[in-house]
C-alpha cells in the first residue's frame, strides 16, 4: 500500500493565517483612521490656538498704545498745568485731603446740630409734661367750678309771683343770674333804676316810684301794650308778674337790691318772646 499525504491540516493552517492577515489589515486601516482623525482635531486645535495667540498679541499691543497714550495725556495736562507727574499726585492727594476735611467738618456739624436738635426735643417734652400738669390743673378747677356751679343752682328757688303762677327759677344776685343765663330757659335783660326815671327794659318800660330801704320794698309803674300797669309796695327778690304782647306772654320782675332812691334788679322774659332792638342795662 502506498501512504496519503496530510492535505487537510496544511489548508487548516492556510485558512487561519488568511484570517489573522486579515484582522491585522482591518485593525491598520482602523488605526490609520483614527490617526486621522486624532491628526485633525491636533490640527483644528492648533489653529485655535494660533488665533487665540493672535488676539491675545492685539490687545497687549492695543494696551501698550492705551498706556502710552494716558501717559502722554497726563504729561501733557501736567505740562499745560504748569506741574510735574509728581506735582499733579501731590495736587490730587492735596484735593483728597481737603475733602476729607469737608467731610469730618460736616460730620461735626452734624453731631453738633443733632445735639441742639436732642436738647430742643427734651426741652419741648419739659414744656409737655408742664402743659399735661397745667391741664390737670385746668381739669381739677373744672371739677370745682361745676361742683360749684351745682351747689349754686340747688340755691336757686322757685315760688309763685304776686299773680299766683309758679315762677320759674329766681336769682337772688348777679353770679345766680348768670347761672339762669348760662342755662338758656328765658331770656334776661337786667337793669338800674332811679326814682322818677321812666326807663325801657325788653319791650316794656320801667318807673320806680318809691323805695323803702329800711323794709326792703318798692313800688314801680310797668308800661307795656299802651298800658300802665302798678306794681305796689313789692319784695326783695320776689317774682313780680305781668302779661303782654300779642300772644299775651307772662313777664317776671325781680328787685334784688333796695337803695334809697334806686333799685337794681332784672326782667325774665320767654324764649318766644321779642327781642328789642335795644335794651339799657344797668
């Protein structure tokens, strides 16, 4: 028998070879790209950078000729001020200092007047706290004066007059008089009168006819409506009535003072009442 050569494994060895050849190739032509690739971007990157370089170059010159022109500016107002780099320092340190001054000066004067103003303001809480007490006070008197002026009216007194109607309140003097005044009911008109003297009061007319010091009494002549009405030997403080005017409204008189010759006293009249044109007081 004859022997067979291998064939088989020779092909085997053959066909692996052909495949690792060819992976090898594949990862060449990989590299190569990617060398490529990375040779580009090192490329876009440097011309970046040179441009960048370029800028960076322009404005170091441009700031080399802005610096070389303020410098030339300065010398040139330094020279048309007549003052060196130095002097034009010293100049504006000089201005600083001046107007730091201004400030401390202002700030002094400030504080100053913010202490006036302080004062001013506790001067004027003294005055306050002394208004405060002076209306206290003020409040106090006020209490008083209406106590008073209470205990003033319990002393007034009502009776009937010399036509037996029921007067209203009658005041024995003046200070009681002003009390009616003040209270607003009637109105009243008060008056002096001398013997022999006819004299106008309110609406009507008054006469004293006689004046009896020693028993406090008098007698007087009312004119009123045309008419000559005789009050006859009449009290001290005693409500004397009449009637008059149309509506036929009721008058008081009150005496509360008898001198010789003279008697002083007032006339009540109602709200509705006329008002004359002129009266004569006292």
């Amino acid at each position: 028998m004859s022997e067979t050569p291998v064939v088989p494994e020779q092909r085997s060895f053959s066909g692996l070879f052909l495949a690792l050849l060819a992976v090898a190739v594949l990862a060449a032509i990989a590299g190569l790209a990617w060398s490529y690739h990375l040779s580009g971007r090192v490329t876009n990157a440097e011309a970046q950078l040179s441009q960048a370089q370029q800028r960076n170059e322009k404005l170091a010159a441009a700031l080399d000729e802005t610096n070389a022109r303020l410098k030339v500016t300065t010398e040139t107002l330094g020279q048309r001020l007549g003052l060196t780099q130095k002097q034009l320092e010293t100049k504006v340190d000089a201005r600083a200092q001046e107007l730091l001054r201004r400030q401390e000066a202002d700030t002094k004067q400030l504080e100053s007047e913010q202490a006036a103003t302080n004062q001013h303001v506790s001067t004027v809480s003294s005055d306050v706290s002394s208004v405060k007490t002076d209306v206290g006070g003020v409040k106090t008197d006020l209490t008083q004066t209406k106590t008073e002026l209470k205990t003033a009216e319990s002393q007034l007194q009502s009776m009937k007059g010399d036509l037996g109607v029921q007067s209203g309140l009658i005041a024995t003097n003046h200070d009681q008089l002003e009390i009616l005044k003040h209270k607003g009911d009637r109105n009243y008109y008060e008056f002096t009168l001398t013997k022999g003297q006819k004299k106008p009061v309110s609406t009507v007319s008054l006469e004293l006819k006689k004046a009896d010091v020693k028993h406090s009494r008098y007698t007087l002549e009312v004119y009123a409506d045309d008419k000559q009405i005789e009050k006859k030997d009449r009290g001290l403080n005693e409500p004397v009535q009449f009637y008059t005017g149309k509506d036929n409204l009721l008058y008081e008189l009150v005496v509360n003072s008898v001198d010789k010759n003279t008697v002083k006293g007032y006339v009540s009249t109602p709200k509705s009442a006329p008002v004359p044109v002129s009266t004569s007081g006292q």
